[in-house]
C-alpha cells in the first residue's frame, strides 16, 4: 500500500506546509519513504472542530454499534497486518514476531471494549424512582450514568507502535466511551501510524460515522500536539512517553481557560523486592526470570524493572553472581531511535559514575547505530537513599540491584520511592505473613503489586490496573489497560424527572439493554 | 456545651498562636463568644502528620467497622443536636428549621455512605483467573479494586455549616473510602464547626481508631487552608465555595512536586429555559416555582437559579409580570454574612448598571447588617450574548430573565453558556420532542438536567449528580452529592499472583463479604 505522507484530518488529506520527516530504520541508520508532512496549526483547527462536530452524533451512538464499529477496525487492521508489521518493524527493529503479537493484543483490546460497550453495563446506570408523596417534599425521579466527554487527544508513543498507538488502548477506550479521537502519530513509525489510521479512517466511512469521528496529525516535533492540547474542543488526553513530555502536556492542559483531564503515563522503575527465603529457594529461576524481565524488548517497557531491592547474604551472592553471568551473555540489540539509544547510554553512564555504584556487567554496543547493551549495576541501600537520582528511569536493558541489611531496610527503600506503575515481592508464604508492612507500604506507591513473578507482560482484562501514583502516571485514579480505561474519557450525568421517551435507552424504565443498573439502591438486571 | 475556640489537632488542641477571630452573627452584627484562634504552620503539619501515621491503620479498616463509626458520628450529631442548631443559627442567620433539616440531611449523608461501605460492593472487586497453560505465555491471577488516596482536605462551606462542612458529604465520602480527614473550618461558624468536630473526635476516641483519622484547623485567612493543600501528606482536596478560592486551591494543588487532585465545586447560575407550550400550559405554577426556587435559603444555593431563558411572547409578557409581582413581594431576609451580603449588593448593581438590563422588580434593603433583597433582572439574548459578564454568578436571591425571539436564540444562548451544575427545561411533551437540540448541548454542559421541575433542592440518593464541567467544579467527572462521591477519594490498585490468605477480604476466592465482583468478565455475587 502506497503512503502519502500527509495528516488526515477527518475524510481529508491534511494541507501540511509545516517540517517534513522521515522515518528512519533504527538498524541501518537508513531513511525510509516517503517523507512525512508536519500538520499547521489550521489543520489541527480543522481536525479539532470536525471531532467536536462529530461528538454531537459520535456521542450519542448506541453501544451495539460503536462495539460493530470497533470490530470493524480490528478487522481490517488483521487484513492488512503483514504490511502494517513489515513497516513496524523497518520503522522500529522490533522483531517481525514480537509486531505479530502487538498487532493481536491490539485487535484484542479493540475486541475486549467492543465487548464492553456491546453489553452496556459499564456506563453505571443508577436509578432512584420518585416518592410524590414524600414528606416536606416530593421526591423526585433521578437518573444517571456515565457520557463521554467530548474529543480527546491521544499520544502514539514510541515503544508500542500498534498497542499504545494509533488504534492503541487509549484509542478504542475513547471511541468506546462515544469520544471522537484525533492521534498525534509518534514521528518514529508515521509509516505504521498511517497504514492503520487509513485502515480506521475506512471504518469510520463504511459506518457512515462524522468524519470527524477519527483524525491524524504528523509532526516532526513537539507544536502540533501543544497545539491539539490546547484547542478548545479537545476535553481530555491521553499519553505514554516521557515524563519530560508529559509535564509539558499536563502543564499546557492545566493552564488553558478550561483545564481538562490529561492521563499521561509517563514512566515507572517496577521496583522488586527479594526476600531471603525466596532467593534460597528459587534462585536460579528468579535470576533467570529477572534477566528475561529486564532484557524483554531490549528493556523497552514501562514495567522495565529497573530496580532491585535485595536482602544481603550468602544466597544473595550466589543469586547475583548467576545475574551478573547473564547480563553479561545478552546479546546487543538494536533499540527503537538512536535517540532512545543515546539517551540510555547517558543514562548508564551516569549511574557507573555515581559514586558507590559498581558496574557488574555491561554489554558493549558500537557506535553509530541504535543499539543497547544490557547492564548490571550494584549499590547499598545507604547509596540509594542518598542519591535520588538513581530513581531515574533509564530506559532500556540495565537494572540495579541494591543490597540491603536487614528486612528494616528494605522498608525504608520502600518508603523512598517516588509513584510506581508495579512493583514486586520474591517471598515465601511465611515471608508474606512476615512482611505485611512492605506490602501495605508498597500499596501506596503503586497500580499493580506482583507476587512471585515479574512485571512485564500487562495482561489485557477486565481487572488490570496499569497506572500508578504520581510522577508514573499524571492521574493515579486511572488505568490506560484494562476496561477501567473506558472510564477516563467520561463524566456522570443525571436526568430528573424525564419522560421514559427522552431518557437514554440505559436509563429507560423497561432496561432495553438489559444491562446491570443501580435501582433504588439495589444492583439488578 | 462550652467552646474551647482551638484546632483539634488528632486528639490534641492546636498550639494556635495565630490570629484570633470571633463569629458574628450576621442578623446584628455582634460577636459572638469565644474567640478562636488560627492554626500555626506547626498544627497543620503536626495534624498532616498525624493523618498520614493514620493512614496505615484506617485505610485498611474494614467496611463494616467504617460503616459503624460513621453510624455513631451521625448519632452523637443528632444526640447534640439542638446545641448545634442553636449555634449555627446564631453564626449564620439560618433559619432553626432549616438547620433542623439540614442536619437530619447531614445524618442521611453519614448513614447513606455508612450502607455503601457496610454492602461492600462499590470498591470495583474484578478477579480475572489464571490459565496456566495458555501459550504462548501463561495468563496470571489478576485481582483489583478501589481503594483510598490518603489523607484528605476537607474545606467548609459558608452556605451549608453542616452539610457541606466539618461532618458534611466530603468527609463522609472520605472516610468511607478509609482516608483520614483534616477540615479546614469556614471561619463564619466556628462554633459550630467545633461542636460538629468534638462529636468526631470523641467517636474516634470510641472506635480506638487512630487518631489522626480527624483533625479541625481554625482560621481566619486564607494561610492554614493553602498550608493544607501543599502538604505532602495531603492525597486530595474537597471544597465548596467561590471561583477564585477554588481556583487558589488548584493552582497550589498542581503546582506541587506531587500533583493531587482537588474537587472544587465553584458555583453556577443554573439557567432555565422555559418554553413557550409550558408558559401557556403552567404560566402561573412555573412564575411560582421559580420565585421559590430562586429566593430559597435568600438565594444562597449552588443550584440556585440565576439565568432564565424565555420565549417572548404573549404568554412570556404575562408570566413576567406574575414573576415581578412575586420578587417584588419577597420579604428581605439577612444573609449568611456581611462580606456575601456586600457581595450580592455589588453584584446587583452590576448588572443593574449593564446596558440592556432592565431592573423588573427590586425589593429594598437597610444597611449595615447582612441583608438581601430578591430582584428580577431582563434583558434580551443578544445583550446577554454580547456580555460574558451577565453569566458570573452573583450569590442570592437575583434572576435575570433573557427574552429570546424564538427556540434558535434559545440553543444560541444554551451553546454560549459555560460548564455548570445544572439545566432546567420547562416543557410540553411535544416541546421535548422537538427540543433535542436544546437538550444536546445543554447535556454537554451540565450535571444534571432537570425536566418541569427546579434545580434547588439536591436529592441526596445514588443517582445524584451534584458536579459538573469546568468552571462549576474543578473536574467534572465527578460529583459531590450521592455515593459515587466516594469514588473521588480512591485508585484502583491490582494483585497479581496473590495467595489468598495475602488477598482484601473483597478479593479473596470466597468472597468473604458477599460482594458484587466482575469475575472472568461476568458481574456475581
């Protein structure tokens, strides 16, 4: 399928005079075709009041068909997936087997809020019936349930070019919810982003949806999206990224006349937490289990843990010699930009200059391409508590371990921690039981507590929570995984004393949808 | 019952070296005995402190136990009832029966969220099991639910001394949800505000709970309460008051290193379209429900009604004359306080000197105490288009009426309309019908929409929706009112591969607590 290069702003081609991009291949260095045209401020304008023209209608669409509609795009994103993973992997380096499987989990998210909005019960529909003989005064009929809020923004991010992406999870949460969604492509994979953003732009007219329903905008660097941000119409945006290009999103959004919801996920360390008993018991596995954890995807994942707490001893030694042995034994990788690649090799350099910080292993990596070796670090805790900096997020395949005396300790390091996507507990039963306090200490500082395994690999369901306290998230109430996610992009509204024919089918009296309802106080069907 | 005049801090009484202040009872102008004394830096951060070490124990207390305490509050306010009501009608100029039934109201709100924890479903419990043998990785146990930020602020309105103060709906929701609560008393019922927080102190004495689970601070500025908010250990903020207070609160809110969220409910005009089947059907039974609503509690509710939409004609001329003849006839009555009695005048004569605003009806007031008097403005839709200024909020018993040329001026009016609590429609069935435009946009903006009926008089039950788009409150997608206010003051937070003895009761495979779950995708008990 030929590119084209240019945003598209509802069922237009955007007029674009802004920078034009390349994408490059990360492996070669290389450019790729075509060049991609920066959208102007006008067609940011342009999509935006189309997205807020299209809400009117968009907004009110039944549940059945908006679930159709999500299907529809999983659909054809699956027939034109080995040309959409071929792109991703030229415009990324991520193997062609590990863009298979996003592309999956991308349908699947698709399917799993197609789900949702099909049965209906997510909107939270209450119902209090009217008491007219009440006593001083009557009661009045009240009823309420969850509306999108209007056009959001969402953020491709770089290191899931399909599954946090242009039909990522805070697309198909937001058009779930009844949101019109304008992406802001991510400038490392525009190929990718606009392969799939055709695909959906086609739903969207085979539907007979607003055009406004879906835009995508290009740009070289940051104008476009503070702009998009900025504009009136949008009512709420989603993020993954940096937590540099976060704050200036949040910032931007809390500062327009109307301020609006930004949920930014900007970046996590996933601490984890071995206890003795533990590493005595399992520590080959765990080893062998961490190495995998920290490497996966050349440690491209916001549930990279990057840090390892770990309780000091002869067990310890021997678990952190077999770490170190398979550290050293990854082999180099090429990364998603040569910018993540610099900024990663800063980042370890930064850390092996750190006074009391040993460098165990590190992976050598040649110059000039986007590679990144894997690195060990080793610290003690009294380093660690010192040096706040070594809870920045470096992002890529290194980890540091720091030992600790004593359990106390490992509190202590617990409660320096800043807001956490994950963190994990290695702990036999009896430790469990023993250590209640890490555990309800760590509860604080996180979305998703692990026991025993390891936090990469976000499980799409219904019950999972990938957020987190702040600085991980900008909005620890929320999840952008998971059908919680749905509710970010929505607010409450309350009908009183309406007629049955102009309530929403949720809230009629018959339940049309037969969907879960709060009635008087009791959950029934 | 004698006043102490200090800040509760925990169990303790506040250093307060601060400045002192007296109530004044706004009727007379007189102080009111004792004097009470402003909160140091030192007592709010010694009953921060005090919240956070609380934290640990009553975050994790139980439904049922948090169900009891709230129970026992809301006796031992109704068993120093009359001591209460006294006061608060010294300190406000409330009428006795309305104090009466706000604080029966205030015990609903206790015992309404006292059932929600005590049930135990409206945590969110979702449980999605494991699959060990899936391929090509193995689906791990997935466990989540709701629960509570931290401690949180809690500031005082002036217009409901109980309600929406020491005892009121965000420190009920809060400690529902197992957050600590620290109220930052209004500094016009001081006493009041101490007898309501002696009555919480001694439960938490009773229920041997922590005893940073609740602390007062007294002040009379602005200091103690932006303290509060920037404290580290303070997770959110409720408050009920003006625009510029609550954007105060916001702007120290998001400008801390740890950004938390405020839910600021700032008022509204709570506009009123009537249209002209109703006025021809109901001309005599709106002019009265509106005369009531607007100069209800002299005007000084959220929801009181201070703009209305109306369709010139005949029956428009008729109903407006009934309308002058009603606020014309309203009998003056003292306000809440000096400054809001001042507040009003100015806010009167402001829109009285607008040009294209005619004064309809203007009842005279004294000066020198708190006094307002109801008045009815017109004007016409493009004067009121052309002066943003006409749709601030002036707080009391004042309307403007906008003479529309017909049903599109109404919806021209109705898009340039801000985010607000509420929207009433006075209309025919075949009016509603032929309005959906009128209700879309209103939709867009609102909370709550209200059909042949008044905005006044916010039902506390599930279904309320007491909140709504920006600037009526600080984040819309939430409501003060009703039980999903307890949802402010919590996050998801997920267990993976958890034992079930290490599992919240709500999560463990028995359902202990009997708990609506979303298991594998499925809403069960």
């Amino acid at each position: 399928m030929a590119l084209a290069g240019k945003s598209l702003i509802g069922f237009s081609t955007g007029r674009g005079t802004g920078a034009s991009f390349h994408a490059l291949n990360p492996a070669t260095g290389t450019q790729l075709e075509p060049s991609f045209i920066s959208a102007t401020q006008s067609d940011v304008d342009a999509a935006a009041r189309l997205a807020s023209d299209a809400f009117a209608e968009f907004g009110q669409t039944s549940g059945k068909r908006k679930s159709a509609f999500l299907r529809r795009i999983a659909e054809r994103i699956e027939t034109l997936g080995n040309d959409i993973v071929e792109r991703a992997n030229l415009e990324t380096a991520l193997p062609v087997v590990r863009l298979q499987s996003e592309l999956g989990r991308t349908c699947n998210q698709l399917r799993m809020f197609a789900d949702l909005v099909q049965e209906g019960s997510w909107v939270d529909a209450r119902i209090d019936h009217p008491e007219p003989a009440r006593k001083p005064v009557p009661k009045p009929d009240i009823r309420s349930m969850l509306r999108p809020l209007g056009p959001v923004a969402v953020f491709g991010s770089s290191n899931f070019p399909l599954a946090f992406s242009v039909s990522g999870g805070d697309t198909a949460s937001a058009l779930a919810a009844g949101c019109p969604v304008i992406v802001k492509a991510h400038p490392a994979h525009p190929g990718t982003s606009e392969l799939v953003a055709v695909a959906m732009q086609s739903v969207v007219r085979e539907f007979s949806l607003p055009e406004g329903t879906f835009s995508l905008l290009f740009d070289a660097g940051y104008d476009v999206g503070l702009e998009l941000v900025r504009h009136p119409s949008i009512k709420a945006v989603g993020f993954t990224g940096s937590r540099k290009a976060g704050h200036a999103l949040m910032s931007v959004a809390s500062s327009r006349p109307e301020p609006v919801p930004v949920y930014a996920e900007m970046g996590s360390i996933n601490p984890v937490f071995l206890l003795p008993g533990a590493i005595k018991a399992r520590s080959l596995e765990i080893a062998s289990g961490l190495h995998a954890s920290v490497t996966l995807g050349v440690g491209q994942f916001c549930t990279n843990p990057g840090l390892v707490f770990l309780q000091d001893g002869d067990a310890a030694q021997k678990f952190l010699k077999e770490l170190e042995r398979l550290i050293g034994g990854t082999a180099v990788a090429t990364m998603l930009t040569s910018g993540i690649s610099t900024a990663y090799r800063a980042g370890v350099d930064k850390f092996a200059r750190t006074k009391g910080v040993q460098v165990r292993a590190r992976v050598l990596q040649s110059d000039g391409v986007a590679q990144g070796g894997a690195v060990l670090f080793t610290t003690d805790a009294e380093t660690f508590l010192s040096n706040r900096g070594l809870m920045d997020e470096v992002f890529g395949p290194s980890t540091i371990v720091v030992l600790c005396k004593d359990s106390e300790q490992l509190v202590t390091c617990a409660q320096a921690l800043e807001g956490q996507l994950t963190a994990t507990i290695h702990a036999t039963d009896e430790e469990m039981a023993s250590h209640k306090n890490l555990f309800s200490v760590l509860e604080t500082k996180v979305g998703r507590l692990v026991v025993n395994g390891f936090p990469t690999g976000v499980e799409v369901c219904h019950s999972m929570v990938h957020g987190g306290p702040y600085p991980a998230t900008s909005d620890g109430r929320s999840t952008s995984v998971g059908t919680r996610a749905i509710q970010r992009f929505t607010r409450p509204v309350c009908y009183q004393n309406f007629s049955d024919a102009m309530l929403p089918d949720e809230l009629k009296q018959a339940n049309p949808p037969g969907i879960l309802r709060l009635v008087n106080g009791k959950w029934e069907r």
